[in-house]
C-alpha cells in the first residue's frame, strides 16, 4: 500500500524530535455548495531537528514512532526518491495503456 503524503504547515517544535504540522483541507459542501476549510494536527518525526515553525513542509505516513507519531517529515532525499518512483510508475502505466491501444487497433 502507498504511503499517503500530506502538505502542511510546522506550528509547533516543541519537543525533541518532533514537529506538529497543522494540515488544511478543503472541499465543497455536499448540500450547501459552499467551500469549507477543515484543518487537523498530525505530530510528525524530525530526526534532525531542522524545521521551524512556519515551514511549509511534506509528511509521510510511517511506521510508529511513539504513541502519537505515525509520520515522518520528507527529506529532500525522500522527495527525490518519491519523485523517482512516482516517474517509474506513470511510464509503466503508459506503456500498459500504449499496449491496449495497439490490441484495441488490431481488432
């Protein structure tokens, strides 16, 4: 299963190791039609301690770190990994997509 990755905001750096990034969603009202902006707080894992409040920042689901972090703050290394694989991907499912064309064609 992928790993879900969130975009957020640091608004605490509080304890050792850890950072609280605030997390802002929004979508439209199922009956009102109106957007709504819903926020939630997630407590990520920052090895290096080298984030500050108000950084824009990625997190990643993770293994658990300690009762309440189940994230991880992405390094510039996770991204590029990220990046990469996310690159593998596409061009697979273009060749698969490529391939149902072609059988699709000789039909």
């Amino acid at each position: 299963m992928p790993k879900r990755i969130l975009a957020g905001t640091v608004t605490s750096t509080a304890n050792t190791q850890t950072v609280t990034v605030q997390v802002v969603r929004r979508f439209k009202h199922p009956v009102l039609q109106k957007t709504i902006k819903k926020s939630k707080k997630y407590r990520a894992h920052d090895e290096g301690e080298i984030f500050n409040v108000g950084d824009s920042v990625l997190i990643r689901e993770c293994a658990p770190k300690s009762k309440t972090k189940r994230w991880e703050v992405m390094t510039e290394e996770m991204k590029a990994e990220h990046e990469k694989l996310r690159a593998e991907a596409a061009a697979e499912a273009q060749k698969i997509e490529e391939a149902a064309h072609e059988a699709e064609a000789a039909h």
